[in-house]
C-alpha cells in the first residue's frame, strides 16, 4: 500500500548529499505569469469604489448628513461650513 501524500524528510547527517526529489517544480518563464490589462484594473477599481467604498461612506456620514441638513435651515453658516468640512474629510 501505497500513499502518495507521506512526506519524506531528507536525510542531512554529516557527509551526505541532501538528494533532489524527483519532481523539481519548473521554473516560471518570463511570459507565465501575466499581470493584469490596464482595463482589468480599472474595472476592480470601479466595482472597489462603488460596492465597497460607497456604501461604507454613506453610512459612516448619515448623521453628519442630518446635522448639515438641520444647520441649514437653521442658518448656522459656521456649524455648517464645519460640517461640510467634515464630510470632505471623511
């Protein structure tokens, strides 16, 4: 019976080789591993921004929202000048 998947620990005693395995992984050549198109990026980009990004800053600055609306019609013109800074900073 054999099992492909036991693990052999090489033997390294003073004076012996270590031996190669059988299989050596091949080396990758130079065209085997291909980065991304500029479009591929741009595209994970997008969907990075508008399925994660967006959905975060809108809930993060919901009550910021209520305050600018509130200072608004109030006429707080500083209270709402900080809070639109606020919400750029954010």
């Amino acid at each position: 019976m054999t099992d492909s998947s036991v693990m052999v620990i090489p033997d390294y005693s003073p004076g012996r080789k270590a031996s190669q395995p059988e299989s050596q992984p091949q080396p990758l050549s130079p065209r085997a591993v291909e980065l991304a198109r500029p479009l591929d990026r741009l595209a994970a980009v997008i969907v990075d921004v508008f399925v994660l990004l967006v959905p975060v800053y809108i809930l993060l600055s919901a009550p910021f929202k209520k305050w600018l609306t509130a200072s608004f019609i109030l006429g707080s013109e500083p209270e709402f000048i900080g809070l639109i800074a606020c919400m750029v900073v954010l």
